[in-house]
C-alpha cells in the first residue's frame, strides 16, 4: 500500500488553527462603585511621572495644571486624564515588544481609566458617556496586557452601562460588545464570545448599510470564532455570505473573493464534501492565477490541497498534474534544494505511486535522497527516504 504522505496545507488567510475552548458560567455585570473594590488599583505615586516619556510627561504636567486649576472631576480633566491614558497604552504594547512582561505603563493607564471612572461617575453619573468610556478604556488597557478576567469585568460593566444610556443598537454599544468578544476569546470562553459576535452581526445587518467595513469585520470574527469552536456547519454558511458580499461590493473577480472561496474550500474539505471543495479549490486557483501570475509561491500548497482532494477522491490521475505544477512552482521560486521543493518533491513520488507510476516514483525518490545526501547528510529522515527508495525500486 502507497504510504501517506500527505497533509493539507492551509494558507495565510484560511482558517485560523487555534484550540477550542471551553464554556465559563454567565456572570452577571457589576454596577456601581462597588465593582472598583476588587481590581486592586490605586493611582501612581507623584514621582511616578518622571519615568515617563518626554511626550507622556507634557500630558501629564497638562494634566497636573487642569486638576489645579478645574478640580478632578471637571470634563477638560478627564479627557486629559484619557488622553494620558491613551498614550501610554501606545507606548506599553511598543515596550512589550522590547521588554516582555513589563507591564508598568499598562498599569499606570489603568489606574487612570479608574480614577476616571470615580471621577465622572461622582460628577456626571454613573451612565454617563465619560464614566463609559473610561470603563470601556479600562478594560481595553487590561485586555491588552493580558489580564483577560480583568478585562471582561471591566467591559460587562461598560456594555451593561451603554445599552442603558444609548440602547442595544448603538454603535458605541456594538463596538464595547465587540471588545468583551475579544476578551472572551481571550479568555478560551468560546461559546460566550460567539454569543456576543452572533448579536453584533445580527444587530450590524439591522442597522448599518449592506457592504459596510464595519459589518463585515464582524462578520469575518464570528466565522473565526465558528470556525476555533469547529461548528464548521456555520461556518460555511457564514463564509458563503461573505463571499457573495465581497463579490456584490467589491467585485467578482477581486482578490479577497479568492482568497475567501479558498477557505471555504478548506471548510468543505474538512466536512467531507470532496465535491464541493474541488470546486472551490479550482475555482480560487483560477482566480489567484489571473491576479498574481502562474509562478506566485503561495499557489503552491493550493495546488496540493487540490491535489489531496482528488486522492481523497479516489482519482490520482486528476492529482498529478496539481502535485507537478506545486514542484515546478517551488523550484522556480525557492530553489532545487529549499526544504519546501524537496516536501513536495515527496508528495509528487508519493502520488506517483498511487497512481500505479512506480518508475515515476522511483525517480522522485531517488532525486530526493541525492540532494538530501548533498545538502543536509545527517537529516533525520534520510534512512527512511533511501528504504522508500529501494521499495520502489524493486521489480513488480
């Protein structure tokens, strides 16, 4: 029996690989003052700000003098105090990348967004759009460093205060709800988050315009979410409404139509449906060709999962032609002897072999373990490549 050499290869744009995630009980959203108790916050001590950057310190001196001059809770302060915030969260994912898990900036713009949300609740209420939007902030600030139950703490409460100041339709609503989404995921709480994506999509079809980047955003988060959670049923429902969007708004034949029905290719091949997904996978192979040429790198492991299909299909003489023309893209783009070439180098002696081809085969493999003997002698595998070899090479 022909050996299994084969695994599908998703693209850069296709289905996420993520694990799935399981369900946390509804916690219901903390209102009032009271829900500061627990978040341990305190503002940063007064000499805190000669650590900060030259830009940062200029707010915070600005924001120094309007505390003096109007008192903490007047508006101009509190936007200052989010303007600080702002900054500063700019400045910690900059400093993440330099100094992971220094989180100092972060705590620093969180405790802003609190004494913000005191401040503007006292003054304004408690459903005031300012306090909102601090919460809203603060949760923003904790998702961002990574305190994930933090963040879904904060943004309930920033939600539950929106939908009672601006109703469940707004878009400052939408969005807050789109963030306690992410911060669901965040947290492995799938099913909740696809809960929140499934109201803002359906709220986003009532009341935003057919074809808006907005909506289809959201869209394209729940079909991620669908697809970690693998409800791959929804899913392909969902990837064939943003496909017919995508063709209806941006046209036909534009890329992302492409790059689309090739997920949905992948969908349907994970479900089994080998008919559907041949049709898919041939027809962003042919739009992907007319865009980016014959030779572009990434039509390469598009034409193997085609190829796969067709083996999965039963039909190895419908797969060669795919598995040569991955090879000869390859060669042409990375070389003769990159770790690529040579993996499809395999398959196509592997699918050689299935089809009842063995001389075919044979000299695949032996062109494999020539160049593996040349480029990488002690490579792992080469033992297994050269007994392949000799299996194939054996009359009958």
């Amino acid at each position: 029996m022909a050996r299994n050499w084969f695994r599908k290869r998703r693209g850069t744009d296709g289905p996420g690989r993520t694990d799935r995630a399981g369900r946390k009980a509804d916690q219901p959203p903390r209102t009032g003052e009271h829900a500061l108790l627990d978040l341990g916050l305190e503002r940063p001590e007064p000499g805190a700000q000669r650590l900060l950057p030259e830009g940062c310190r200029a707010l915070r001196e600005r924001l120094d003098e309007l505390e003096h001059r109007h008192g903490p809770a007047h508006e101009d302060t509190i936007e200052m105090r989010s303007r600080l915030a702002t900054m500063l969260t700019v400045l910690a994912l900059a400093a993440e990348r330099l100094r992971p898990g220094n989180t100092q900036a972060h705590e620093h713009a969180l405790a802003l967004h609190v004494e913000n949300i005191l401040h503007a609740s006292r003054a304004l209420g408690a459903d005031s759009f300012d306090a909102l939007s601090a919460w809203e902030g603060a949760g923003s600030v904790a998702l961002s460093a990574g305190w994930t139950e933090k963040s879904i703490g904060l943004l309930e409460e920033a939600v539950a205060g929106y939908r009672r100041a601006a109703g469940p339709d707004d878009e400052r609503t939408q969005f807050c709800w789109s963030r306690l989404a992410e911060a669901y995921e965040a947290a492995n709480r799938a099913d909740e988050a696809i809960t929140v994506w499934e109201q803002v999509v359906e709220t986003g079809r009532r009341t935003l315009r057919p074809g808006d980047v907005m909506l289809g955003e959201r869209k394209e988060r729940l079909f991620r979410a669908y697809h970690r959670a693998g409800r791959n049923p929804e899913a392909i429902a969902l990837c064939e409404e943003i496909i017919a969007d995508k063709a209806e708004f941006s046209g036909p034949d534009d890329l992302s139509v492409f790059v689309w029905t090739d997920n949905l290719a992948h969908l349907r091949h994970d479900a089994g449906d080998l008919a559907g997904a041949i049709a898919c996978y041939e027809r962003a192979i042919h739009g992907l060709t007319e865009i980016t040429g014959p030779r572009h790198p990434d039509l390469a492991f598009r034409h193997h999962n085609l190829a796969l299909a067709h083996l999965e299909d039963g039909h190895p003489q419908r797969a060669l032609p795919h598995l040569e023309r991955a090879l000869a893209i390859r060669e042409g783009a990375l070389g003769p002897h990159h770790a690529d070439t040579l993996t499809s180098l395999l398959k196509l002696a592997s699918g050689y072999e299935r089809a009842g081809r063995p001389k075919k085969a044979a000299a695949c493999a032996q062109r494999l373990v020539i160049t593996l003997e040349r480029v990488a002698p002690r490579h792992p595998r080469l033992p297994e490549f050269r007994a392949y070899r000799e299996r194939l090479a054996e009359p009958g």
